[in-house]
C-alpha cells in the first residue's frame, strides 16, 4: 500500500483555507453599505477634502462656505461610525472621542450631537440648516443633500 505524501494533513490545510476564503468573501466590506456625508440643502458646498472632512468631524472647523455647522455623528459604538471613522475620514473612533474631549475638557469647543439611529440623523439634518451627518447609503429624503469627498492625494 503506497502512502501519498501530506495525506490527511494536507486535506485538513485545504479544507482550512476553504474555510477562510468562504469566512473572507462574507464578511468582504463589498457586502457592508457605502458611507455618505449628508449636509441640509442650504449649505452652499458641494465637495470637501478629506482633511477638511476631518477638521469638521473633529470640531476644529465650525464653518464651511460661510455657514456655521451642526455636527451630527451616530453613537461611537455602531458599527456605521466605526466604519466611517476609518473609511471616510482616515482615523480610528477612539481617536475622533479624544479631539472632542480635548476640546470639551479645555473649554475651546465642543462636542458633536450624538444620535442614536441613522433615521433620527436624516431627521436632524433635515430640518437643521448648516448640518452635517452620515448614513450608511445615499438618501431620499427631501433637505438633504450628499456632500462629495474628493479623493485623496497620493
């Protein structure tokens, strides 16, 4: 009786891999919605830099076009926000949470309003002029308008 070489070791690897390849294309970010910065319709940009994006989300920006903001962000802990943080604006959670508690704590600023769903951040932005917020997908909802994020220079 002739052994192959590897045997069963080499099945359990393959059956592995097989694993983890089906673990990567369902959890794969293509399945996961895109994220949108929405502002209200009076605000008379259409496109921001990323780190204009970034200036505004971490309170060091209150105005944009000459309008004054209203920063709404979901809760820090939903995956939306998590995912935003990293995606769109290029820094983690944590550190958007430390920018505003420096600013709260120092008495220079302040904090963003915090909501607790993405049906209550299309609300708020809706009926605030000068919002600023993000959804998970673009809109249809009548005061909104998506925000552009230019891309990035590399």
């Amino acid at each position: 009786m002739r052994r192959r070489a590897g045997g069963p070791f080499r099945r359990g690897v393959r059956g592995v891999l097989a694993g983890l390849a089906v673990a990567a294309f369902l959890f794969w970010p293509v399945s996961c919605p895109a994220q949108v910065v929405i502002v209200h319709e009076s605000l008379g940009v259409e496109s921001v830099s990323p780190a204009v994006l970034r200036a505004v989300f971490s309170m060091r920006l209150q105005s944009l076009g000459g309008q004054r903001l209203t920063v709404f962000v979901l809760d820090p802990r939903s995956p939306v926000h998590e995912r935003f943080s990293k995606e769109v604006l290029g820094i983690f959670p944590y550190q958007l949470q430390n920018a505003w508690n420096r600013a709260v704590f120092s008495g220079t600023g302040a904090a963003p309003m915090v909501l607790g769903t993405e049906a209550e951040m299309l609300r708020r932005v809706a009926e605030t002029a000068g919002a600023i917020g993000y959804v998970s997908a673009p809109p249809q909802t009548a005061g909104i308008r998506v925000l552009k994020v230019e891309e990035a220079e590399r």
